[in-house]
C-alpha cells in the first residue's frame, strides 16, 4: 500500500502527535522538532511549563502557518512519518554549526529531520517521505534542497540518523558539495533551473 504524504497543517496535529507518541520516537517528543529552529538562549519557559511542553507549543503554532513545518505520512489512514523542512533561515542553529553551515549564498530549502516509529522501519517510509519532500519543494517554487545525511560508510554505529542516510539521499539525485566532518557532507537537489 502506498505512503500517502500531506503537509502538516492544524487539522492533522493530532496525527503528528500521535506519531511522536508511539514507540521509538522518544527523542522527537522531547524535541518536537524544534531544536533547529532555535539558536543562542532559549525563550524563557512560563511558569509550570517543561521545555518539551514549549517545544511542542511552538511547532503546533508553526502547523498553522503558510509555508508547513513538515510533511507527515500515512499509511492506509495510520501516521507513520515525519520530515521537518523549510527554507534554511527559518533554522537559526544551522547558521552556528561547523558541519551544516551554509556553502554559499544560494537560497536553500532544508530537510533537517525523519521520524519513522519502530513498527515501521525498514518499510521504505522515509525514502517515500523524502520523493513526497522534493514534489513538495518543487510545487512552492524551491530551487534548490539540500540535507546533512549521515554517511553509514564512514560512520556505521548511525548516530543521528534522524538526518536520513547518505545512499537514500544518493538515490534520490542529491549530489554532495560539501563535507565538513567524515561521516556527515551536505548534499544538495537542483529542482529549478
């Protein structure tokens, strides 16, 4: 059956927390997919609020705007993936990073993050996630997409493979143009000449 994809808007909230819920998604609860988002200090929580409660508030305010935080996958009706993406500025942490800082001026869309529950790995829901992410870029108008995969050839143990895999990215027609750490290059997908 095929992986259906849909923009995350308000009215499929609920299904992404759902997925964040089931099993093997502890990091994103906690995370909600707003690390990136973030750079420097942290806004100051309200009183009684967690971090993760913050993290989680944030990104259901981003389901409501424009331009979707991420695409969210079902499979016959269950959700069954996430792919954080944007345009690079809306990710202030990639602006500092030594690994992910920006190549060049070129204008960029960014796919920072997959969240796949463990039922469902190994199922080809990510690599169906990152076709729907292109067709996605490519309707709003995007030039160029670019990810930081994690290269299993330099790194086998899979740290953070929540950035996908290199070959998944490969298959996909990115080409690397950078690689500023051994197991982690910047890859890119030209989708407008």
């Amino acid at each position: 059956m095929p992986i259906l994809v849909h923009p995350l808007t308000a009215d499929r909230w609920s299904d992404l927390e759902n997925l964040f819920n089931a099993k093997g998604c502890s990091i994103a609860r906690s995370c909600w997919c707003m690390y990136y988002r973030r750079s420097g200090k942290r806004p100051e929580l309200a009183p009684g609020q967690t971090r993760e409660q913050q993290n989680h508030a944030d990104l259901k305010a981003l389901s409501a705007q424009d331009v979707s935080p991420g695409l969210i996958g079902y499979l016959d009706g269950v959700p069954v993936g996430w792919l954080s993406l944007g345009p690079r500025e809306d990710f202030a942490k990639l602006h500092k990073s030594p690994v992910m800082k920006a190549v060049d001026e070129q204008p960029v869309w960014s796919i920072i993050c997959f969240v796949v529950p463990s039922p469902f790995r190994r199922q080809g829901v990510a690599k169906a996630m990152l076709a729907a992410a292109v067709d996605y870029a490519r309707q709003r108008g995007v030039r160029l997409l670019e990810a930081y995969p994690v290269d299993l050839a330099m790194t086998p143990e899979a740290e953070s493979l929540w950035f996908g895999s290199k070959t998944m990215f490969d298959e996909a027609g990115f080409e690397e143009v950078a690689r500023r750490k051994p197991g982690r290059p910047v890859v890119r997908l030209k989708l407008i000449e």
